[in-house]
C-alpha cells in the first residue's frame, strides 16, 4: 500500500481541491497547530515517557525521587517474574473474557434479536432501561451496585434468600464481572440492533417458507449479514473493558488481590505504593496490548470502507 | 389410506408448530422479564431512596419526604462539588469545540501532505492512550509542571485525551456541509477565521452540538483523572466527592447520597435522551467509555 501523504504535488493547489475558503497550506497549519500540540503534550508525550519511565528505578518519594537512575529492563524482568503481575494479568483476562465477550457481547445479542420480535412498547422500556446503566455516571452505578451486593442489607440477598452472603467479598471477581456486564450491554445491544436491522426481511420470509428453524435462520441468513459488526463489536468491548478503572470503586481489587485488575493493579503499585518505574513498565506492557487491538479494528474498518 | 396418513402428518406437524410457537412465546416473555428484572432492579434505588425518610441499602418503596435534599443543600462540599463538574464539564468542551473545530476545519479542506496519517494515527491514539494506561506518566507530568491539584490541569489532560476522537468526527461534519457558500463569502473578500465562524460554524451546529453533549458526558462521569490529579476536596467533582460521604459512625450517609446521586445523574442522562431524540444514535470508533 503506497504512503497516504503521496500524490499531493505543488501543482495540485492550483485546481480545485476543496479548499474553498482560500485557508492555503500556512494558515491550515496555524489553524491545526493548537490542538495537535495539546495531543501531543498530554496524549502522545505521556506514552513516550512511558518508555523511558519503565526502564528507571522512579519513585514518587525517597532518594529514587530525586535521583532516579537508570536500571534497563529490570522492571520488566521484574514484572514478568512477579506472581503479582501474572495473578493481575490472569484475572484481567477472565474478567475480559466473561464481562465483554461473553456478558455484553452475549446478552447484548440475545437482547437486540428478542426485541425485534416483540411489541414497539416494550422494546422501548427495555432499552430505555438497559440504556440507562450506560449512561448514569460510574461513582453512581458502582453505589447502586455496592447497595446490591451488600451483605446485611443488600437486596440481592434478600430477593434470593441467600442470608449474609457478602458477595463482594466472596466473589469478587463474579461481582465486578456482572456489575461490568450491566453497565457496557448497551452498546452491543444498540449495535446488534441496527446490525439486525440491515438484515433484508425477504431472506428470512423465504428461509422460513423453505422450513428453517430457528437456528438455521440464524446461522446461514442472519449471521452471514453481521458477520462484520459481531467482530467490530468485540474488539471495541475488549479494548474498554480491558481499560476500565471503574471496578476500583467496588473491590479496590481486593480482597488479597482477588479483583486486582491490570487497571488497578497499576494505579496501586504506582501512585500508592509509588513504585512509578515498575508501574510504568506494566503500563507500557497494557499501552502494547492496546495497540495490537486497535490496529486490528482499524485494519477491519478500513477493509470494510474499501 | 395414504391420503389419511397424509392428513394426521399435516395435524402433528401443525400441532408442532403450535408448540414450538408457543415456546417461543414463553422464552421470550422469560427472557424479557429476567432481562429487565436485571436492568431495573438496581436503578430502583435511586429512584426510591432519595425520597425516602429512612434510606437504606435495601430497595423499598419510600416513606415519602424532601428532607434528603435538604440535607444536600445544606451541605457546602456536595454543591461544590457538582459545581466543580460543571467547571470542568464545561471547561473541556469549549477547548475540544474550539480546537477540534479549527482543526477539523482544516483538514477538512486543505490537503495538508500526511492528513490521512494524520487521521489515522490520531484515532488510533486516542484508543490505545487511555486515562488508565497513561495514568502514572500523567501523573508525573502534571507534578512536573505544576498542574497538580489544579482544575486547569484536569482540563487540559481530559481534553487531551478526547480531542483526537473530536477532531476525527467533526472533520465527518465538515466534509459534509456545502461548499458553496464559503466560496460566496470569499468572493466577498471575508477572511478564513472569519468564513469559518460567521459560515461553517452556523452550518455544522448540529456536529458540534452532539460534540459538545459528548464531551460532557464523558467528563462529567470521570473519576479516574480529577481523583489522581486533585488532592483538595473543595476543589474536586462530584463523582470524586461522593465516596467521602460518611456519618461521624463511618458508615455512608444514605440519605446525602441517594439525593445527591439522583442529582448528579440527571443532567447527563437528560442531555443524552435529548441528544438521541433529535440526531440518533451515531456510531464512531475511537470513542473512549
């Protein structure tokens, strides 16, 4: 694939090329230079210093405040021979795993293809509702769920008479799973909706007048038309549950590191044990694994448009 | 014989289908019931509690009262802090909405050599440089430039954070909105600066209106940024300051929580139905939860 940047010539600027308002090169320069710089000081730099950060003994107080030194790949071999890290990489992918692909992913399906078969009203309750944990802001939902769970007082107990379970002490993992399931279907339920939508109403009359169930209508009409957004979808979900902080404010990953997700496990041996080198090299091992999601799904969107 | 055998098939087929429709039926009611109960039942609470005379963790339908709120207005750090919300809500969409805007501008209509790179590398950014990922180096930076504990500095690390996944949507309204009456104005001798906010600006309002409402909600809910960088509570937004509610018995302090919760989720779940109602619902990578 040749360079993007290729095939704008000088001579090009004269004929018409959508620059209307006579901006020219300098002034669309000036015009994009105040919000690349503010990228660039507090997106692209903090990243890049990741690099360095990682590799220096940094500490947020002590003599390694003043004097961080530099110490290569210790923290790295420190990390990757740390029971922690793998404990908090472990968990980090069962709660990815059970919360997006298989929570979001899963309800937010089986709930767009429900409600396009039951009543207007109800469809709209239901999104309206489901909607709703999305957008009510994470301090408010983690105390709804935190009221829940509780164990003396919560409702879940007393709805299935499970007396003084404390579940997010007992399970923590399966509380922040369940709690991240309700907050994020809404996106996959609102994508599988419109992906449904797309779906042409004559393929599924005619595989019904051919005799397909259920499942076969699903398998060979339906699936084939969401094929793209299924994948967009999973990605997208992966990439923000991987990143998610939220969890903190229910578990504080514990207890014993029992819900100590990356996200946490990170701002823990940072900023409160202040650590900084070592969390900076397990930040920079999160930033890679971002990467290598996000160039897949930006591969797949291009693919897509071409 | 065979026209008998023929029928009573046709019977116990149709007898099937009824069956099977009627499953279906069932699961579905099921389903919807249980999707539901998942979905209302920790939403009752804040509907409940903060008209309740005696909140507790439970869900109960509510001895009916005002007091709670009263009991919030009274309290000078939760006004303050959803006051803080409001400065910090408001501070960052004016630096995307004016950034953003003059860069999506320009992209828009110049091909600057690299832009679709640019594009590119900008969205990409934006997914892989999250709060979390990016939380220690921040950190450091900010006590570095001596942006700690500062509202200014919390503004501008959020809108740093947003302004690539601004400026990749809005450059989508730019390059949609006609051309022609750019190209009158220039003919009538105005200047770029002031084609882009006497012409542009009014015919992509609704883009910057859905942009504005985004950049809100994205940083009204934010804990993870304002909790790292702020070290005052007076100066602190709401969904920091809401876990330090506690009675002088620490246990949280239902009756301040619950009104103050309810409060400080209207807005954003007000201007996000609003926002549905009039545009859709719009899909774009990139956007940051």
């Amino acid at each position: 694939m040749p360079a993007p940047a290729a095939g704008t010539g000088p001579s090009r600027a004269v004929v018409d090329d959508g620059d209307v308002a006579g901006l020219g090169k300098a002034r669309a320069v000036a015009f994009l230079a105040p919000g690349l710089l503010l990228i660039s000081l507090f997106l692209v730099f903090p990243a890049l210093w990741t690099l360095y950060l990682g590799l220096t003994n940094y500490r947020l107080s002590g003599s390694a405040a003043k004097n961080p030194q530099f110490v290569g790949i210790d923290n790295y071999i420190h990390a990757l021979s740390d029971d922690r890290f793998f404990n908090s990489l472990g968990l980090t992918l069962i709660f990815v795993f059970g919360s997006a692909v298989i929570g979001q992913s899963a309800l937010g399906f089986a709930i767009a293809w429900t409600m396009t078969r039951v009543r207007k009203s109800v469809r709209a309750v239901v999104e309206f509702f489901v909607l709703l944990a999305w957008i009510i802001p994470s301090s408010v939902t983690t105390f709804l769920w935190y009221a829940m769970l509780d164990r003396s007082n919560g409702t879940l107990n007393a709805m299935l008479s499970t007396g003084n379970t404390a579940w997010l002490l007992d399970y923590p993992l399966q509380s922040i799973i369940v709690f991240n399931t309700w907050v994020g279907t809404a996106f996959s339920m609102l994508l599988f909706s419109s992906a449904l939508a797309s779906v042409p109403p004559s393929q599924l009359e005619s595989a019904r007048m051919v005799g397909a169930g259920p499942w076969a209508q699903f398998r060979d009409v339906v699936f084939p038309h969401i094929r793209g957004h299924v994948l967009t979808n999973t990605l997208l979900i992966t990439l923000w549950t991987f990143n998610t902080f939220t969890p903190y404010l229910l578990t504080a990953g514990g207890p014993d590191d029992r819900s100590n997700i990356l996200p946490i496990f990170i701002y823990r041996l940072a900023l409160n044990d202040g650590a900084l080198g070592q969390g900076s090299a397990i930040s920079l091992i999160m930033i890679i694994i971002n990467l290598v999601i996000a160039t897949v799904y930006l591969r797949l969107l291009k693919e897509r448009k071409s | 014989m065979t026209a008998l055998r023929g029928s009573s098939r046709t019977a116990q087929k149709e007898s099937r289908q009824m069956l099977g429709h009627f499953l279906g039926l069932m699961g579905k009611s099921v389903f919807t019931a249980l999707v539901l109960a998942f979905f209302v039942i920790p939403v009752l609470w804040l509907v409940f509690a903060p008209f309740d005379a005696h909140p507790g963790l439970n869900v109960k339908l509510p001895e009916f009262t005002l007091n709670n709120f009263k009991v919030l207005f009274d309290n000078p750090t939760a006004i303050a802090s959803l006051g803080n919300s409001l400065i910090l809500a408001l501070g960052s969409m004016v630096v995307v909405l004016v950034l953003g805007s003059l860069a999506s501008y320009s992209l828009s209509r110049v091909k600057i050599p690299g832009r679709d790179l640019l594009l590119y590398t900008l969205l990409l950014l934006s997914s892989i440089i999250t709060g979390t990922a990016a939380m220690v180096p921040t950190f450091l930076l900010m006590v570095k430039l001596g942006l700690i504990d500062s509202q200014f500095g919390v503004i501008l690390v959020l809108s740093g954070g947003i302004l690539p996944t601004v400026i990749f949507i809005l450059k989508d309204f730019m390059d949609s909105t006609p051309k022609s009456y750019e190209e009158s104005a220039r003919l009538y001798g105005a200047k770029p600066l002031r084609i882009l906010w006497d012409v542009v600006i009014p015919l992509a309002r609704p883009g910057l209106a859905t942009i504005a409402v985004w950049a809100v909600v994205q940083v009204w809910g934010n804990f993870l940024v304002p909790y790292i960088l702020l070290r005052s509570p007076s100066k602190s937004p709401a969904a920091v300051v809401m876990y330090t509610f506690y009675t002088e018995g620490g246990q949280p302090n239902l009756a301040l929580i619950s009104a103050f919760s309810l409060l400080f989720s209207i807005p954003v779940v007000a201007m996000y139905f609003f926002v549905n109602r009039r545009y859709g619902f719009r899909f774009h990578g990139g956007i940051k939860s």
